[in-house]
C-alpha cells in the first residue's frame, strides 16, 4: 500500500511508491524546463494558425489548412528546380545542338552533360539496367565493350533516341529471335544439336557429334544474323555468340530455351519522352560508363 510522507533527509514529499525499503522522492521539475514546455505548448498554437497543418475532409476530399503565411514545401522545391534548371539552359541548349563528338572535348560543357546525363539515367534507365547500369537478365550491362546494337555515341544516341522493338517510334531498332521450336520451324533434335554447337563456339563443354550436327542447322537457320562464325550483326541487333556475355544466359538450359521460344526485349524510344538535351546528355553518360566505342 502506498503511504506518502515526508523525506528526513531532504525535507521533499515522497510519491509513495517504495520497493525493497526505498522510497522515491517526488522533486519537482526544474522551473527552467517547465517555463520551456509552456513556451512550445504557445508556440505550436502560433504554428498551426501561420504554418500549414490540420488535415480536414470537404465534399471534394481531403485537404488542410494553409496557414497565414501560404507556405507549401512543394513550391520550395519547385522554385529551386526551376533556378537550377534557368542556370543550366544555355549549357543545356548547346548540348542539345552541338556534335556529340564535340561535347565530349568540351570540359565544362562535358561536366555539365555527365551530370545531366546520370540524374536521367537514375531516374528512367536504372529500373531495367541497375542503378550502376550492370545490368542483369535480359537488360544490357552498359560498363563493359559488349554492344548489340553498337557502342559509339552515334549508334547509343540512335538506341535511346528510337528504342528497341518500340511500336511507337516508326525508326525503332527492329529485328527478332525467331522462336524456332514454338513455331514449328525445328523439332527438339535440331534445337538440342544447334544448342551445343552454339556451346562450342563459345568455348564451352559440348556434345562434338551434336555439335557437328548443329553445324548444318547453324548454317541453315542462323548464319543470315549471326554471321558464319557466330561472331554476330550489329546491324541486325544479332549477339555475338562467340565471347562469354550473354544476355539471356549462355548454359546448355537457357540456348535451348532462347532458341526454342525467341527473345523480344523492348527499350523504350526515350525521343517521345526526353528533351533532345537529356538524350544526349544520357548518350554522353552511358558512353563514359566504360564501354563506349569511338565514332
């Protein structure tokens, strides 16, 4: 049972409470600090009267309180993009216009393009190639010298430009895997022996009879994208199936799957969505990543 008295000690009114014999003294708050928390309790009246604060419901909805002041962190925001974007306009109008190959010499103009360049590819490149453009299944790593479609500034521009198999852009990059098995062209034997010839041009463990076997398929069903030695078009936008990068997977399972059901990957034509500044600068961005190839 809690009995309240008076400390002996210091003279202060205990709250009662005791455990194994002690007692707990009930010292009041400093008089600084309580002064401070009457302060705060009258300043957010304050706030809520100038600031925006109450969220309440209307016929259309919810919304809150303005405030006196007007204030929205939005317009804030807005304001400081708009300065930023005021300040790089004329950098951003001569990247727009000038040669890539010319941007590229052009140290501020450069500093100011990467910069551009990687804000653009963070916010609609990264979903799909990684925030450091590695890549992954069926996305292009764009670090290394491996291009489908081509590597130098030109030929990036042109991708991000038109896309890939991209039904709204008329200039798209267009070319597809046919699915061999799925549509009848092969039975399971010629797709298993093209499979470990493919192997065997790429340096892996192979079946040779097979192998041999998926040689004519190769020459009779292939060699028109990929080229006689397997090394790939890129004007076709046919892989090289040579090296070791593979974009769909390069094991026994994944070439038989690739060459049974095709592969039609899509990029967007980023032309219809970004200004001409922002595809360059994102041309000059990927370009620097590692892999670029000159003109």
């Amino acid at each position: 049972m809690s009995e309240k008295h008076k400390d002996d000690v210091t003279g202060v009114e205990t709250t009662g409470h005791s455990w194994d014999g002690i007692r707990e003294l009930n010292n009041p708050l400093p008089k600084w600090w309580v002064y401070t928390f009457y302060v705060c309790i009258l300043w957010s009246f304050a706030y809520w009267v100038v600031m925006p604060t109450w969220p309440y419901l209307t016929g259309d909805g919810w919304t809150y309180t303005k405030g006196v002041i007007g204030y929205e962190q939005r317009n804030v925001v807005t304001n400081e993009l708009a300065a930023i974007a005021e300040g790089r306009s004329g950098a951003m109008e001569r990247i727009a216009t000038m040669p890539l190959d010319e941007i590229a010499t052009d140290p501020a103009l450069m500093e100011v393009a990467l910069g551009a360049g990687k804000a653009a590819f963070g916010d609609n490149c990264a979903p799909c190639h990684g925030s450091g453009a590695q890549g992954s299944t069926g996305f292009p790593n764009l670090n290394d010298d491996d291009w489908i479609w081509g590597g130098t500034l030109d030929d990036i521009h042109t991708t991000l430009q038109h896309g890939i198999r991209w039904d709204a852009d008329d200039e798209t990059r267009l070319n597809m895997m046919m699915a061999y098995g799925r549509d009848g062209i092969l039975d399971r034997a010629e797709i298993s022996d093209a499979a470990e010839y493919v192997l065997l041009l790429s340096n892996q463990a192979h079946d040779g009879e097979a192998a041999v076997r998926g040689a004519e398929v190769f020459a009779s069903q292939c060699v028109a994208c990929h080229g006689e030695a397997g090394t790939g078009n890129r004007e076709l936008g046919a892989p090289n199936l040579t090296d070791a990068i593979w974009l769909y997977g390069g094991d026994r399972a994944a070439i038989v799957e690739t060459v049974s059901n095709g592969r039609s990957g899509v990029m967007p034509a980023w032309g219809t969505r970004l200004d001409e500044g922002t595809i360059r600068s994102l041309t000059l961005f990927v370009h620097s990543l590692g892999g670029g190839e000159k003109q």
